[in-house]
C-alpha cells in the first residue's frame, strides 16, 4: 500500500489546525441552531453587483479560456499602479505575479524564498494557517514570541535570537488575529534585522486598506528592502471579494520570474473572469471605503461596550477585521473560553490559541455581523466572562 508523503501527514505540525471551534459552530449551524458566528475573517456584506456585472460581463465576452499563467496585463499593471501610489516604490508589471488569493501567494512567496529545511520565523501570534503554508513549501516554522503587553509587536532581542540560519521572515500588518499596525520604528528595526542576517522578507499586507489608527507602511519601502522583500496582496479583504480567489505577490523581477515558472505547474493562473472583475474593482476607488466602514464602526461600538465593564480587557485594534479580548480573569485558556461561550451563548470566537501561544487565555472576535449583533454578542460575552470570573 502507498503511504501519504511526509510532507502532507505533517502539515498541522501533529497537532490541531486551531479550527476546531469553527467547525464545530459550522455543525451546529447546519443542524439548525441560531449561532452568532465571530470566527472567521469574512465580511457580512457580499461582492458589490457592479463587480459581479464585470465578471459576467468578461465571461460572457468570452474571457473563459487559459488566462495568461502571471496574470492579464492591465491587472497586473494596475497592481503596480497601486503599489507604486501606496508605497512610492516604482513597481512595473515584472514586479507583479497574479495568484488564486493571498493564501496561494504566501505559498509562491515561500518557495521563492525557503529551500527545503529552511527555518522561517513567523511571529507569534500569527494567522492560523501560516505555519502549514511554510511546512507546504518544505519549510520549518520558527515562532517568534510577542507579548499582549507590548501590543504584540515583535521586539529586537527575540527576533535576533530567533534569526540565526533562518531564510526569510514572515510579518503581517494589519495583523491578524491581533489588529496592530506596525509602526515605522518596528519596521524600521525589523529591516535592520533581515538585512544583517540576509534574510527574505515576506510581508503580509492583505489588510492594507483597513487602518484605523495611523497608517499603513510596507516594509518594501524602507531603505535596501526593495530586493528583499516579497509582498502579498489580495482582493479578498479590501473588496469583500474572497471566493473569488484573487491575490498577488510583489517583488524583484527575478523572484517573480521563477514564480511565474511556479504557477506554470501548478495553478496555470487565475480565471480571466475574475481578474477582469478584480481590475474593474481596482478602478473603483469608492469601492475599498465602504468595504472598509462597517469595521471601524464595529470597533467603535467594542470600544463602547468593553468600556461598560473591567474584566474582559481589549488589546487596542488598529486595524483588520477582529478585536482580541483577553479573558485571562476568568481563569480559563481562550480555547476552553470559546468552547463555553459557544455552549452556553451560542456565540463562536476564535481561541487565541489557535494563532500560536503568545495570544493564549485571549480569543479573537470577528467584526463581521451586523452592528446590533455585534453589540448584542459582545455583552453577551461579557457578562458570561463575569459569571465565569464569580466562580472562579
Ligand atoms: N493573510 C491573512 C493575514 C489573512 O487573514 C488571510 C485570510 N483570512 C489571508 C492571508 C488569505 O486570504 P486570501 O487567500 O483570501 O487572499
């Protein structure tokens, strides 16, 4: 009998994918019960219609054959477009690889970057399937730990300690599950740190459009970080576009080059459909910020209704589409937390403990139902935090 590769029996690390609250609220849900689900980073609102128009209008146009494998021309010239206006760094369409979303990218990202049994340094916490999508390309994980108290932002000392032999690092900011925005003195020391150790830089930026304090900053533009530096963007979150799988890496023309021989073999590109659809979203500025609205407005009402009690503490969320409560006073991890709160309230949330273990006895709320929900789910989760915290 064949035996499953090494690669793909390894590939949660042996232990759980920190989804199991979400799936189980997912069974719950198709068995009839009326669950608030505040787990997974997906809007409340659908793809705009006038997209959805374009992409029908392409299809029906005929763009339903192999679309060019790095991507239609004019997407990837209109990335670049964006890029150069975000960033101030001139990014022509060499720089520019289409992929099915940002997930896809990251994986790209890594095979450029890793060779198999290289160390990679994610920090701690970090998006659910980062480790997987490093151990994909061959890669080992390497956590780099942050604290709650320091925002969770990544400190010189521990990244230096983690840094040596690693091949690349990978940061995301926004951040997910954490909302912090890094700020340019953070940036500024991590490119410090990639460069002395001539490590890669892969920079996660797919929530660039929805900052609420300060402002976003790639690290491809800091000085010497252009040719080190492989960004992933995607439609997903900043056009509430996620299943229609559309992302991209940026970096240097060589890196984008051996990527586009990477997708050749394994994806063969993106529907032109749907990257029609994506360039007809790019050209719509209005679009971004009314995607973007309903979360600040959200995080204002967390604010509100945190605000009204002591014991579930916020961390500040400057960005992205989640709020990270630690409930370390009701004495219980995040994990057993959201199990509870899914028992007895019918709410899901995510364990801080599915993103690593520097978020532990924190569990991260989505912003992604309707704003009465919301607020509703947020006192609701409160006031079972206190009942626990009585017991205790
Ligand atoms: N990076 C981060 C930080 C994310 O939160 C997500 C989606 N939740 C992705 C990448 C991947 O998104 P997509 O593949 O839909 O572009």
């Amino acid at each position: 009998m064949p035996t499953l590769s090494h690669r793909i029996t390894t590939l949660n690390g042996g232990g759980s994918d920190g989804w199991d609250v979400f799936y189980r609220a997912r069974a719950m849900v198709e068995a009839g019960d009326d669950v608030i689900e505040l787990t997974i980073g997906e809007h409340d609102i659908r793809t705009d219609p006038s997209i959805l128009r374009a992409m029908y209008d392409s299809a029906v146009g005929g763009h339903t054959g192999y679309a060019s494998v790095p991507g239609v021309s004019a997407l990837r010239d209109a990335v670049a477009a964006r890029v150069t206006a975000q960033s101030g760094v001139a990014t022509t369409r060499e720089n520019v690889l289409i992929t099915p979303g940002g997930q896809a990218a990251l994986f790209a990202a890594h095979m450029a970057a890793c060779s198999p049994g290289d160390t990679t340094l994610i920090v701690d916490p970090f998006y659910a399937t980062y480790p997987g999508v490093v151990r994909s390309a061959g890669a080992v994980p390497r956590a780099v730990p942050t604290e709650a108290e320091t925002g969770f932002l990544p400190d010189r000392a521990d990244l230096e300690a983690a840094a040596n032999g690693a091949a690349s690092l990978l940061i995301n900011t926004p951040n997910n599950p954490t909302g912090a925005v890094y700020p340019r003195d953070t940036l500024e020391m991590i490119a410090d740190v990639v460069k002395t150790c001539d490590m890669w830089l892969i920079s996660d930026e797919v929530y660039d459009t929805q900052v609420w304090d300060g402002a976003h900053l790639s690290p491809r533009a800091l000085p010497g970080m252009v040719e080190r530096t492989l960004v992933i963007g995607s439609m997903s979150k900043s056009h509430a576009m996620t299943g229609s799988r559309c992302g991209w890496v940026i970096g240097p023309e060589d890196a984008i080059s051996a990527l586009v021989d990477l997708a050749t073999n394994t994806t063969y590109g993106v529907p032109g459909f749907i990257q029609d659809a994506a360039l007809f979203a790019l050209r719509n500025p209005i679009l971004e910020p009314e995607v973007a609205a309903p979360f600040l407005r959200r995080r204002e009402i967390a604010a509100r209704v945190l605000k009204g009690q002591q014991l579930v503490q916020a961390v500040p969320a400057q960005g992205a589409m989640y709020v990270m409560l630690d409930v370390r006073a009701t004495g219980l991890s995040g994990e057993a937390f959201a199990n509870a709160l899914l028992d007895a309230e019918y709410i899901a949330v995510m364990p801080g403990e599915s993103f690593g273990t520097s978020a532990a006895g924190h569990v991260r709320v989505a912003m992604t139902v309707d704003d009465a929900w919301f607020e509703d789910a947020l006192q609701r989760l409160c006031r079972f935090a206190a009942l626990l915290a009585e017991a205790v």
